[in-house]
C-alpha cells in the first residue's frame, strides 16, 4: 500500500517566519525558534518508511538541505489553509497513495513514533486527526479524499478540531485521534528549550 508524509513548510527567511511569535520576540528572535522547529521536524521524519513531502508555502530556488533522495519537493496552492490542504493530499492521491498524513513544521511535541501511530491507526480508519491544545490540529491523516473537511472549517480558530469531528460524524466517517500536543505559535506556547534560543 503506498503511503505518503507531506510536511507543510515555509523557507526560513527574516519576516516570514512565526509571524504571531514576531509579534512579541521580534522577527530575529522568530526566525531562530522557526529554524529550531526545521531541525525538530527533519528530525522525526527523516527515518520514517514512508515517502515524503516538502510542501514549501511559495516557489522558491531555496530548498531545505535535508537530501532531495530522502525527501520531496511541491509547492502550496495559493489559497486558504483549507484550499492548501486539500490540493496537496489531491495532488497525492492523483499520484496513487492510499494513505496520506499531513503535518506542519511548528509542532516540538511531535515526535515521530506519533507519525507512524497515526498511519497505523489509518489501517482500520477513513481518517485520524492530531488535536492541539489550541482548538486546532498538527496532523491530518486520510485514506481518502474528503472535501468537506477542507471547506467547511473556520481556519486559524479554536473550533478547528471540533468542526473537523462534528463534520466527519455527519458523514459517518470512522476516525480516530493521536495524543493532545502543543503547537508553537506565540511566545507563551515556548518550551524552556525555546526560550533559550531568545534570551
């Protein structure tokens, strides 16, 4: 069965990185925990048996030096998070995957026996979401293309998670969850670890 990663990311550049983190740290400050994040994320994926994904957010000639034969390279849709999601798991199954896990960069919870519990638990389940502590998600997993769970989602909200669930009971699709983790968002959201990086 064909499995696919894809990892959500953006190239750390000054200005682009954690903008609600710049907000109170400073764009310097930002742009060192989102390259902390990188190496996190690069981390707990490299050795993982499945085929990988770099979604990088713009067309850029810069691309993460983490090897091109262990990971791929394809660019965001320009849309909302919602419209970007669903091209790039399109763009997978397209390409015939049957099972596809999405993450961000931004998760330092993450790790990557979590990765493969939720492919894992995609076995015996149409989907399995990953919940944030902040009403979101860090990881989606699908077996199959599911639209509504891409349009009918108030984005960068609290209900995030909620609505996700409440869309995938109303379909009667099974699903299942990975552990509560935190995102890195904003400055109170840093482990000590992190906050190292600024003082």
């Amino acid at each position: 069965m064909k499995t696919a990663l894809i990892i959500f990311l953006k190239y750390p550049e000054l200005g682009r990185s954690k903008t609600r983190l710049a907000a109170t740290v400073g764009n310097e400050n930002a742009l060192k925990v989102y390259i902390e994040l990188l190496a996190h994320t690069n981390l707990i994926s490299k050795e993982l048996n499945f085929d990988k994904y770099l979604f990088y957010d713009k067309v850029t000639a810069h691309k993460m030096p983490w090897g091109d034969d262990i990971y791929h390279t394809a660019y965001q849709l320009e849309s909302d998070l919602g419209g970007r999601m669903q091209n790039a798991f399109e763009q997978l199954f397209d390409k015939g995957y049957e099972r596809i896990v999405i993450i961000g960069s931004d998760c330092y919870e993450l790790t990557q026996e979590i990765i493969e519990e939720a492919f894992n638990k995609l076995n015996s389940n149409k989907v399995v979401v990953g919940p944030a502590k902040d009403g979101g998600y860090y990881l989606l997993g699908l077996s199959q293309l599911i639209p509504q769970l891409f349009s009918d989602v108030a984005w960068s909200t609290e209900e995030v998670f909620s609505s996700t669930i409440k869309i995938l009971k109303s379909l009667n699709l099974s699903y299942d969850t990975t552990p509560i983790l935190s995102d890195i968002d904003t400055e109170d959201d840093l482990t000590e670890k992190l906050k190292l990086l600024i003082s």
